[in-house]
C-alpha cells in the first residue's frame, strides 16, 4: 500500500483529538496497526515515517 492508503487506514482506526487547559495545546493520538502514536501538529509525530523524512533528512 501507498502513503496515501496507510493515511486512511490511521482515519478509519481513529484519531482522537485531546486539547489540554489552560494551554490550548492541541496533541492527537492515531491508533496505527502495531500501537498508537503521538502528533503534535506541525511538530512532531512518533511515526516512523517522520523519524525517517523529517529527522534524518533535516
């Protein structure tokens, strides 16, 4: 499967938004095959993929 195939498979697990008081701080938690992971928006995710084109790529 493509990127764009795993992506809606993440939608059709879940996605669940959590915002936090008084903060306003946004982190969402996406249920992936083998275990859950962590999203900051526009900051960060504990994905793989991340790790791979976003931190070793810089």
């Amino acid at each position: 499967p493509n990127k764009a195939d795993k992506v809606l498979d993440v939608i059709k697990k879940g996605i669940t938004k959590y915002t936090y008081k008084p903060s306003n701080r946004v982190v969402w938690l996406a249920l992936g095959e083998n275990r859950e992971y962590l999203i900051y928006p526009k900051l960060y995710c504990s994905c793989l993929n991340f790790y791979k084109e976003v931190v070793i790529n810089q």
